[in-house]
C-alpha cells in the first residue's frame, strides 16, 4: 500500500528509541491519537 495525500497513513511497523530504549513499534498503536512521523532519507549517506 502506498501513502497518498488526505488518506490515513499505511499500517507499518520499525524500530524506534523510547524513553531510553530502543523498541518495536507500529503506527496502528497510536490510532485515534495525534502522531507526527518524521525522517531523513538523506542521513547517512553521500549526497
């Protein structure tokens, strides 16, 4: 599935750091609650 603009975001699960931790999470946990997904294809690597 693919992202599209005005639609609800595609359930996908990664890695992420909380409270100190690094942990599995996956978007549909924080359904009904305001998220912000940030990222940086750019980091890490020659641009």
């Amino acid at each position: 599935m693919q992202a599209r603009i005005g639609k609800p975001a595609p359930d996908f699960e990664t890695g992420a750091f909380v409270a100190g931790e690094f942990k599995k999470v996956k978007l549909s946990n924080y359904r009904g609650k305001w998220v912000v997904l940030c990222f940086y294809p750019g980091d890490f690597t020659f641009v």
